[in-house]
C-alpha cells in the first residue's frame, strides 16, 4: 500500500503540515465541528481518556453521519492507543463503508495483532473486492489471531481464492481453518479435506468434516456420506463426537444414508473398534 | 621478564658453580671473543643436514602402532619404518637421527636403515637436544643440576659434559658450535668439539627463551622479537643487535619466535606445534628482516601468511578436515603434515600449495630436515583469500572461535564482493556462535561496499510469511549494512530496491523493535527523500503505542530523520506529536529534545 494514496490520513496531514496553529496545539478546527452526540464523541476519540476515547469510538460506529465517520478515519490517521484504535476499526466495521479502505489496509500492517485483526474483519465488512488481497495476505500473518480474522473473512466472503492458503493453514494446525473450510466446503473440497487425515490435526479436522457436515447446504447425501466415512477414519475422539453431533441433528426421516453409517460408526467406535 | 625466579637462578649459580660455560664471573657481550666464536664457525650449510642431501621427514606414528617412520620427500616414498615409542621430537644429525624413548632412555637410529645404533638411559629429565653433524648436543636435569652432554652421534660415546646450577635450556648447534641458553639471561657459546666455553651474549632488553640455528643462522631471542647472533648481539640490546619483530594480530596468534627452550613439553611433539609462528630471516644492513617479508602463523588446521612490517594478511591457507600437526619453514616452502599422515608444502609468498604426499597411519609429530627444498610440483593456484577466510568462518569445528573472529574480522578488509554474501551467510547461520556472529555484524557493516549493495538488497528482500515459513533474519544488521553506504554514490535503481525494501520491513509487523531501529536508521541514511512519507506514517501510528513507552526506539530514530531531513511540514508533524497529549510521555520528550537540538534557517535547511 502506497501511504499517499490513504486518503483519510493524506487529509489529516494536510491539515497537520499546513495549520502552523494545529501543529502548534492551538484549537483551530479543520472541519466544521458536528454538534450533539457525534460532536462529544469526536471530542472524546481523541482525548487522553482512553476509555472514554474506547466508548466514543463505539458510538460513532453506530452514528451514520458523514462527520461520524470522518471523525473516525482522522483519529485512526493520527494514531491511537491500541486499545482506541481496535474499538474504532469495530466501528469502521459498523459503518462498512469503502471510504474507509486505505485506513483499514494501512492498519492491517500494524504491529499490534489485535489492532491488524480489526482491521482484517473490518476490511471483509466492506463489499468492494478491492479488500480481497488484503484479506487473503491475513492468511499469511505470524500471529493466530490475525489469520483467525482472515480465515473468518474468506468464509464470510466465500473468497475461493483462500481455499489453498486454508488447505495448508489445516495443515499446520490453525484452529480457524476447521470453520472456515466447513463454511467454503463443497463435495470435492471436503474429499481435500478428507485426505489431509493424517497431516493435519486429526482433532482438527475431525471438527472440519463435523462442520461441513451441519451444513443443510451441503448435498448431496453421497457426499455426506463420503464425510461420514472420512470420519469413521478419524481415530480421535473428536471423530466420534462430530458423528455423534451429526446423528442427532439430522431427523430420522426421512431417512439418509449417510445418518444410518454414522450411526454404524457410532457403534463401531464405541465397541472399541475404529476403522 | 620476571626478576624473582632469575635472582633465585643466579643466586644458585653464584653458590654452587658449575662449568666455565655456564659461570656468573665470564666475560659476557665481547664483541671480539663473539667475533673469535664465529671465526671457528663451519661453512653455512645450504641443504639438509642428513649425509644423503635428501630431504626428509621424520614421522612419529601413534596408531596402528607406535612407529617411526622415515620419508623421502623428493621421492615421496618411505625410507623404512620400525616400531618405535618415540617420546621427544627427533633430531637429525650427517649419520644419525636420536630421540627418547619413554621419557627415560636416549635412541639413535642409523638414518639410512632406521636400525637402532645406541640407547643410553637418562640420569635426569630430558630438556631438548640438537645435533651437528656427527655430534649429538643433549640438556638433562632439574633443581639445582643442570647438564648439557656432547656424544657422538652413531655411538653415544660421551665427549664432555657441562654441569650448570642454574636452568639450560635446549641447545642449538651449528658448524662447530653449541649455543646453549642458560637461567634465560644468557646464551652460552661453547666449542662442540671440547665443550669449552668460547663467549656469552647477556640478554639486556630481554630475556632468552630460544635459539634456533638454520643452514646460515643462529637466531635467539624470546616472545618479543629475534636477534641474529652477529656481533652486534654482543651488545644484548635491542636497538644495538641485529635484531626484528613482526606485527601480528594478536587475538589468536600465541606469539613466540621459537620453541622454548627451559619447558620440557616443548621438547616433545605437542599443541605447541600446531600453534607457532614460522619464519626465516636475514641481516640488511643493520636490520633484520624476515625473508620475503612474511611470517607465517600455523594454527592448527589453518595457515595464514602476514606481512611482517605491517600486520597485513597477504593469504591464508585452511587445511581440510584434520589438524596440521606440525610445520617448518624451509626457506622455499613452508612444510606440513597432518594428523592423518598428508604431507604437504606451501608457497610462503602466495599460500599456494606447492606439494602433497601421504603417508600411513596417525601422526603424532614431524621433524623435517629439509632445508632448502623447493618442490618441483604443478602448484595448485591458491584459492582467494576471501573464499579461504570464509571457509575458515564457516567451519563447522567449534575450537577455532578466535581463528574464525581474525577470519571475519580479515574478511571485513578484502575486495572481492562475494565477501559480503560470505559474511551474511555467516550472520544468518543459526548454528554461529555470538562472539563469531558479532564479528561478523561488525566487518558486514565496517566494508562499506557500495558493490555490495545489490547482495544486501537480495538479502533483505524477503518478507515474512507464515504460510511460506519465510522468516527473514538479520533484518536489523543488513539494514545497518545499507545505512553505511549512506554517503557514498549508489546506483539509483539499486538505491530504490535497497528503500522498497527497507519500507517493506518498516511496515511488516514481524520486524522486531531492535531490527526496526536499525531499517529506520538506513533509510535516513539512503531514502534520498522516499523515506519521509512512510516515516511520517510510522510516527503517527505509533506514537500513542505503549510498546515505545520505556523505549522509543524505532520512533525516536524516525523523528530524528524527519526533523533532520524533512522540511517544514515534518518538523510541524513533529511538534504536533511533542504536545499531543495522546503521545506517549517519552516520546513527546523525545520530539521536543529532537527539535530543540536542530534549528531551521530560512529555506528549510537545518543545522
């Protein structure tokens, strides 16, 4: 991302490098001041109060004004406390607005994970598909919790573009694949995730198979079934509970293939006999 | 040079005697009686000392079995081996060679069958030997008896004797004359033929630990520098002797121009000879100077070839895989064997290797008598300096830690461009030790290559990925690297790579604080402008960040390029963050100090 092209944070800094009276602490406003609530907010997201600053954040995320949100983008190009700048990239969340772009990517480099992970889920509240490399490059963070928030984007967005990184994520263990591949899954996607048994956590995946399982989506029941199975292969108890979970979430009747081997496998399994 | 134990010495040799030679009361540093000494002096001798002319090496084998073995190194072939518990260096003599045998009985050996030709047991602990000739010159005792034995060579027939109170050491031998040096005060002059004291040299600068005779020379002197025995050693001071040192490095080089001669270890095969200086040297005018102008250093597996005048590293010389476990300067060729029995010879001016046999078994020692070889092999071209310095550093043996840091430290001053590679593969190595790695970071940043830029570029183009299990390394030190070539000409296009780099670290959050300082540093240094915008960013969003309360690091490093190198709009962007009170406390402090300290003139330039 090219930081003169961040369009809000340009406009603060204009205002910044051009107002020798701002820079100088001195109470001149580049904007008209909103008045009410929105105006106590603005005030408030840029005081020393951190969580008055917390809470005034959150407010403007639920104010739809123009000033609102501009109140916002100027605060987070100024910069905030870690704890400030989460609460008002929820509200850029809120207010799913693409103005908000070039903020939300700049802030999806920063060094805190929380503040990144805000920014990633704010980014996938945006429908403009210009978020979509910056979601995908989440997938690729060294922190958990950031790839937690991109896993969850390219669920929400059904960003095909994710399934690899995900493919290889499960691999690795990441705890946030399980929802979201269940989330993309369809019959040939949950055959790849079948065959990762024996790479990935089977834990993992077991709760992966589960998911795409309680899809009412996911058809058809040969598919279902060809998870089912997967499951049966699955050794970890997490198999049996996924199985479990599946069976009583699904009436008897009409009755479906794929229930009647999961019951089987409930027996098998609980016989003490895995296949 | 220590007071006590000599006062202790003289002392005793005041009270109990002994010889004429070795006596308190003889008329020491005469100038004619030295000039009488030489006089009786034989022919210098231009080859090796054994009868045959060939030149040789004596071999002591430990495993299979202890053995001794003699090699001729023109023919390369083994004279003969015969078993043998060898237990001193060997000394070689026209038509004999002797050594001891399990610290207590004296050998000698016909040098063309290796058949035993005497063996005498040693009435006191043996202290070194030297042979001339037909004659066999050998040091024994302790306390407060000393005794330096002549016999003849092929029978062990005893020719004088010379007790002293006080220590002898080793002897040398040449053209008719011993040199013994005596309490480490004096060398002793004798006649090899009756024993009879000819003169001394009384060492007044210094003291005297060694004496070394070659073909032509006799040399003396102790760890800080040599003498020639010419007549101006009469003197026993330095400025007044023919007399030199060389400038080493002294991290790793244990300099001594000799062997010791009072320490009964060195008189045997030990770490004392994989660890030696080895040189030869000549009289110019009044100054001695080492022949080609180079010492060389053997460490171990490792040679190295200084200058002697100025401590420059002229080569060096790594030996793959087994330690060298002794060497010699035999005027043409530095000659060497290692513990697993290969022989070789190198060029003292180029490192070259020059020659290489082999011979069976575990070696223990070596004792070459081989003056004046010059193998007549196709030499291999010496490697590069640079690719042997960096073999050295990289070198998976973990005794060496004070050789590898002369080695990077030594990398850090050769031209070629590769250097820089070698040194960040160094750098990024998980498996270099912390002293090694510092020295490394060190000659990285010292060279100031602008050459190397496009290698420190590549190094620092890879970006963290999780997925791709990309983690960069060193971020912070090549980052350093860069900002060294802040005043020198870049290549713009290289200079633009080296800041699109360094932004891409500025911005990944995985950069660590330490490293991120470092990147912010380098690209004030070579940003050439492209570094205000992503650093005006970097404050800004940091500046309220806890992370940079105790330490504002990487902030502070970025307020100090904006105030400096940015204009009027930084400096306000500055001021602002100095009075906000959302800034953290220490970073206010720290822009407020940060524009205190720089002043604008009119037009925006700073001072």
């Amino acid at each position: 991302m090219s930081y003169r092209s961040v369009r809000s944070l340009s406009l603060v800094l204009a205002l910044v490098v051009s107002t020798t009276a701002f820079a100088q602490g001195k109470k001149k406003p580049a904007r008209p001041q909103p008045a009410g609530q929105v105006g106590e907010a603005q005030k408030a997201l840029v005081g020393a109060d951190l969580d008055a600053a917390t809470r005034a954040a959150a407010l403007l995320g639920k104010d739809r004004s123009q000033a609102g949100l501009d109140a916002l983008l100027d605060a987070l190009a100024l910069g905030l406390h870690p704890q400030v700048a989460v609460a008002a990239l929820d509200a850029l969340a809120a207010r799913k607005k693409p103005a908000a772009l070039d903020t939300l990517v700049a802030y999806s480099e920063h060094r805190n994970p929380k503040v990144r992970a805000g920014a990633v889920s704010a980014l996938a509240a945006i429908d403009d598909r210009r978020t979509e490399k910056h979601i995908l490059a989440a997938l690729h963070d060294g922190h958990v919790s950031v790839r937690a928030a991109g896993a969850a984007a390219v669920a929400a967005r059904k960003l095909k573009a994710g399934i690899d990184p995900l493919m290889l994520l499960l691999v690795k263990g990441d705890e946030a694949t399980a929802p979201a591949l269940a989330a993309l899954a369809d019959p040939e996607l949950a055959k790849n995730v079948a065959e990762t048994i024996g790479k990935a956590p089977d834990a993992l995946v077991a709760r992966c198979l589960g998911g795409i399982l309680a899809r009412p989506d996911f058809k058809p029941d040969s598919a279902r079934v060809e998870v089912v199975r997967a499951l049966g292969r699955i050794e970890a108890q997490e198999a049996l509970e996924q199985l479990t979970t599946y069976v009583s979430s699904v009436p008897k009747n009409p009755p479906r293939q794929s229930r009647k081997e999961a019951e089987q496998l409930i027996q098998l399994k609980l016989g003490g006999g895995g296949k | 040079m220590s007071r006590r134990p000599l006062a202790l010495a003289l002392a005793l040799a005041a009270a109990c005697g002994g010889s004429e030679a070795f006596k308190l009361t003889a008329d020491d540093n005469s100038p004619d009686r030295l000039e009488a000494a030489f006089a009786r002096m034989g022919a210098p001798r231009t080859g090796p000392m054994n009868a045959s002319g060939r030149p040789m090496a004596y071999l002591v084998a430990r495993a299979p079995r202890p053995e001794l073995v003699a090699f001729d190194l023109a023919d390369k072939k083994e004279r003969w081996r015969v078993p043998a518990r060898v237990t001193s260096k060997v000394v070689v003599g026209a038509d004999f060679i002797a050594y001891t045998e399990a610290d207590k009985d004296l050998v000698a050996r016909d040098p063309a069958s290796g058949a035993v030709l005497w063996q005498s047991g040693l009435s006191a602990r043996f202290i070194g030997a030297a042979a001339d000739g037909e004659r066999l010159f050998y040091t024994t005792g302790g306390g407060s008896r000393w005794v330096l034995t002549a016999a003849t060579g092929r029978t062990g027939k005893e020719l004088w004797t010379a007790d002293s109170p006080g220590a002898l050491g080793a002897p040398a031998a040449r053209g008719g004359l011993v040199f013994s040096p005596f309490v480490k005060q004096w060398l002793a002059v004798l006649d090899a033929r009756t024993g009879d004291a000819l003169t001394r040299v009384r060492g007044i600068d210094e003291e005297i630990t060694f004496v070394r005779a070659t073909g032509s020379n006799v040399f003396f002197g102790s760890r800080a520098g040599v003498f020639l025995l010419d007549r101006r050693a009469a003197s026993g001071k330095r400025a007044q002797s023919t007399y030199g040192n060389a400038t080493l490095p002294r991290e790793f080089v244990r300099i001594h121009y000799g062997f010791d001669a009072f320490d009964p270890v060195q008189a045997t095969y030990s770490a004392y000879d994989r660890n030696r200086i080895l040189w030869n040297a000549h009289r110019e005018g009044r100054a001695l100077r080492f022949d080609g102008g180079r010492v060389v250093v053997h460490t171990y597996r490792f040679f190295f070839g200084f200058d002697a005048a100025t401590g420059g590293l002229a080569w060096a010389y790594s030996h793959p895989r087994n330690d060298v476990i002794g060497s010699a300067h035999l005027g043409s060729a530095i000659a060497f064997c290692s513990s697993a029995g290969q022989l070789g010879a190198i060029d003292p001016a180029t490192g070259a290797r020059i020659y290489q046999a082999k011979v069976q078994g575990q070696i223990a020692g070596v004792t070459f008598d081989a003056d004046g070889w010059a193998p007549v092999e196709k030499p291999e071209p010496p490697q590069p300096t640079a690719t042997v310095l960096a073999a050295i550093a990289r070198d998976p043996d973990a005794r060496f830690e004070d050789v590898k840091k002369f080695a990077v430290a030594a990398l850090a001053h050769q031209g070629s461009h590769q250097v820089t590679g070698d040194l960040i593969v160094i750098i990024q190595s998980e498996s270099t030790p912390p002293a090694l790695y510092e020295a490394a970071v060190e000659s990285l940043v010292a060279r100031r290559d602008p050459e190397s830029l496009p290698v420190l570029v590549a190094a620092l183009d890879m970006q963290p990925d999780f997925l791709k299990g990309a983690q960069p390394r060193s971020v912070g030190v090549l980052a350093r690297a860069i900002g060294s070539l802040g005043k020198a000409e870049l290549d713009p296009a290289q200079r633009g790579r080296a800041v699109d780099a360094l932004i891409g670290h500025l911005r990944a959050p995985e950069t660590s604080a330490a490293d991120l300082e470092g990147v912010v540093s380098a690209l004030g240094a070579i940003g050439a402008g492209a570094e205000i915008a992503p650093l005006r960013r970097f404050v800004l969003m940091y500046r309220a960040d806890p992370t940079f309360s105790n330490q504002v690091g990487a902030v502070g490093a970025a307020i100090d390029v904006l105030v400096t190198r940015g204009g009027p709009a930084e400096r306000e962007l500055v001021s602002y963050v100095s009075e906000d009170p959302r800034s953290q406390g220490s970073v206010r402090d720290y822009a407020s100090r940060a524009l205190l300290q720089t002043t604008t003139r009119p037009g925006g330039k700073k001072h």
